[in-house]
C-alpha cells in the first residue's frame, strides 16, 4: 500500500536534509533515493509506503536477509543477558561461540592451524591487516594486487585496488572472458595471465622485488562480478606457495555461502594463507576478522589493536548467521537457484543485445550493459578476418563499449517497478544480483521480471529483429509473483 501526500511529503523532506547536510562522497543514496523504515527478509518498505525487493542486502552484507528470526532472536538474548557489549579484545562466551563456529566452517587445511585476528569493524580495517601481517612475518614490503579489484578504502586497501596511494603494489591482469586484457579469454586466456604473473615474479628485471604477499578476490565484485577460473586460482596457489609468497583470499563479500560454496576458494580446492571476512559474519551488524595461518602470527602485542574489536552483538548475530547458512545448507541452495537466475538472464540476453554479458557465480550475478549498435557495420569484416587467423567467434566480435548511461537507466527502472539493484565494473555498466541466500523462488522470479521489465522498457527499441512477443498472461503472472514474493517479503 502506498503512503498518502503526508507520508510523500516527510520522505522528501527528510532526502532533501541528507542532500544538505551530509558529504558528497555519499554513493548509494544517490542512486537509491528511497528511505526504509521497516524490512523483513528480502523486502524494503519505504517512509512513503512503497515496497521493494531488495537485491542489493547491505552490498552483500545480509546472507539470511533483512531481520531474520534467528538473527533478532541472538541479538535480544545477548540485551537481555545483561552482557557488556563493549569489551575491546577480551575472552566473552559470547566471542568464543563465534570462533568456534567461525572455525568450524573455514576451508579445510586451514581451521586446525588458524589463528584469528579481530580488528576493526569493517572490511577495508581485515584488508590492512593481513596486509600489515604478511610484511611482518615475511619481512618484505611489496604486495601483489588485481586490476579490477576492490579492497575498501584506507590508505593500503586503496592501493591495491588501483588506487594513487604511496604503497608498493604491483597489478597483475585478472582472467576473465568478456573483457580478457589479453583478448582471447576462455582457458587460453586465463594460461597467459598465469604465465604474466610468472614472468612479473622470476624475470630479474622486471622491476618487481619478491613480494610479502598476493591479494585476490575468487569473484571480483565491485569489477563486475567477475568470477575466477578455478585453474587460474590453484595456479596462483601454487605459484605463491613455490615462491614463499603469502595468499590472501578477500573473501568479505563472498563468504559465507553467497557463490554457492561457504567460501568461493572452495570452488577451486584452494587453501590460502590468510583470509580477510567481513560482511555476512557479523549477521548485518559491523564485524571484520583476519583468519590466517599460526606460522605467520609473528606480531608483538599490540602489533595490530583497534577500540571496536569486541562487538558482542555482532558476533551473537554472526554465530547465528554462520551456523543457519550451514544447518540449512544455504550455500548448495545458492548454488541451485543462481543457475536457474543466470539461465534466465541468458534467455533474456538473447533477446536484447544491449546486455553484453551475463556472469556469476551462486547468488552472486552480474548483467553488463553495452551500446548494441557500437562497431555492427564492421562485424563481418572482423569475421572474416577473425577466420583467417583461426580465432573463435566470440574474440572475433569483442566486447562491446560498456554503456554507463543504459545501466543507470535500467537501475532507475528497477527502482520504479520496486526492485533496488547496485551497478558495478569498471565502467558502472554492469547491473548487480546479491540477493539474500534465504530468497524463494518465486521471489527469485520476481526480481527477474521486474528486471526483465525493466530492461525492455529502457532499450526495448534494441531488441533482436526475432524476438517472440511477451504474451499479455506472461505479464499477468509476473505481476502476480511479485505480489505474492512482496507478502511472503
């Protein structure tokens, strides 16, 4: 139900005073200009009534969504206990649950040598510190890092994102298919940014001193949702391992069930050295940790402190959250539905060539945008050239320019039709999936439609010459699963 012209009017009123008064650095709000008051599950409702199927979960951070029982009910124990709640790095029952359950969970080869590091509430704060470990315990500087990659925004974490900080750090190419750096993708293209890597490390002048350590992410999701190829990451695995350099796996947004594994290493059989987490571990309340291996826990005390280390209510809701993803097996359920949503995507692709790209990994789903009609008179030629020279098909056609403008626009329509979806990638052209791992399936179709719909509706002057008509019925059932998804929301 929609809120009347008061309800209208305090919505504005009150977006028009963060306008004022807050920084311009602000992101989501800019995009996003909507201000929740209540939310249940995968559900939003605004201050001016309207109801939202919220596909962006705290950018990853809601594994089991919005309130979730389980969550309030860990919280509220925690109040009532009469526990204290702040309590810097002691020993609390509350803290040993969560590394129990923590440990439980982590990749083989790493929970029966590990030691954990509480640090600072979010997860730029764990990316410093395991970068600040490996320099310690290998006693160099240099650190490896992804063109494409995300790691927060401190002064390290920036660095090896991209960023202009005066930190060494050496960017390597990251595999991927659509937008391979080295043109060719596929496995092909994956063995040369391996081999890249390589050269980088034992070629005497290249200009690169041993490292202390390699930061990846197993899916990039800021770059675009860009899974890694399983070949690729057990490469770097044993590259990093023959050269004494340490792994750091980012895993702050993709723990925790969200790829379809409780941690997207275990896609690839790999066990790094270190792990930073944050995100779903504090089950929606701030929480980072850095997991790493007991022969690099070389610091002093004191080496690396910080004043929110012991956030009681954030490790009851974390226990909770960690011990519901893998009891429920949320992690196989992510897996299973993320296959169907891409499928889906992909039909949908066929349909408008504007979406360059759909990828992903569990429920973790991009959709790239590009200008359709960029290069179409010079496909035939690049073809035939492409035959000359034995390339496939899908090099010979290259991507096509990313569309920043498109994707904003299918966001906007997104958000009109009750969907809250994030843009990401290098240019912003690529629309973001993170939905709750307790999200249903008629949910799931919900925010496909309302997508699907939203995509139509903003370059449907794009779509194939062949596309089949949406019969009015199909519209009538997309209409009826979002109303059922928003009442079971």
């Amino acid at each position: 139900m929609r809120g009347g012209v008061g309800a209208v009017a305090v919505t504005e009123g009150i977006l028009r005073r963060q306008s004022a008064r807050e920084s311009a650095a602000r992101t989501y709000a800019r995009a996003l200009p909507i201000v929740p008051v209540r939310a249940r599950g995968l559900t939003i409702e605004g201050a001016d009534g309207r109801r939202y199927l919220d596909c962006l979960s705290g950018a990853g951070t809601l594994a089991l969504g919005h309130n979730h029982p389980v969550v309030l009910d860990a919280i509220r124990k925690v109040l009532d206990s009469g526990a204290p709640l702040h309590v810097l790095d002691l020993a609390t029952p509350v803290k040993d649950a969560f590394v129990t359950e923590l440990f439980h969970n982590l990749p083989p080869g790493l929970a029966d040598r590990a030691r954990v590091q509480f640090c600072g509430p979010a997860g730029t704060d764990a990316v410093e510190a395991a970068l600040k470990l490996v320099r310690a315990a290998t006693g160099r500087s240099g650190v490896l890092a992804f063109t494409g990659a995300y790691h927060g925004m401190t002064a390290g974490a920036l660095a090896a994102s991209g960023g202009a900080c005066d930190v060494r750090v050496t960017r390597l190419p990251y595999p991927q298919d659509y937008r391979c750096p080295f043109g060719v993708g596929g496995p092909s293209g994956a063995e040369l940014a391996a081999r890249w890597t390589e050269s980088v490390l034992d070629d005497p002048k290249s200009g690169v001193r041993q490292p202390a350590g390699m930061i990846l992410e197993p899916v990039q999701g800021e770059g675009g949702v860009i899974p890694a190829p399983d070949t690729w990451l057990r490469r770097m695995r044993q590259i990093t391992a023959d050269r004494s350099i340490a792994l750091i796996a980012d895993e702050i947004q993709t723990g925790v069930g969200r790829t379809g594994a409780f941690w997207a290493v275990e896609h690839s059989g790999v066990t790094p050295d270190v792990m930073v987490l944050s995100k779903a571990i504090g089950g929606s309340l701030p929480l980072a940790v850095v997991v790493y291996r007991d022969d690099l826990d070389v610091w002093e005390p004191g080496a690396h402190a910080g004043t929110f280390r012991g956030n009681q209510l954030a490790m009851a809701a974390g226990t909770a959250t960690l011990r519901y993803v893998r009891e429920h097996h949320l992690s196989e359920r992510a897996a299973t539905l993320g296959s169907h949503m891409l499928t889906r995507l992909r039909d949908l692709a066929r349909e408008f060539p504007c979406i360059g790209d759909v990828r992903g990994r569990g429920l973790m789903i991009g959709v790239e945008l590009v200008d359709a009609e960029a290069d179409a008179d010079g496909e035939a030629e690049a073809y035939a050239e492409a035959d000359a020279y034995g390339v496939g098909d899908a090099s010979a056609r290259g991507p096509r320019p990313a569309a920043p403008e498109l994707a904003a626009a299918v966001q906007r329509e997104c958000l009109r039709r009750g969907l809250i979806v994030e843009l990401g990638g290098r240019h912003s052209s690529v629309v973001r999936l993170l939905p709750p791992l307790t999200i249903t399936d008629d949910q799931a179709s919900a925010v496909l439609d309302r997508l699907a719909d939203a995509v139509a509706s903003t370059a449907g002057k794009r779509a194939a010459p062949d596309r089949t008509p949406v019969p009015q019925g199909r519209r009538r059932r997309q209409d009826d699963r979002a109303d059922r998804a928003e009442r079971a929301g």
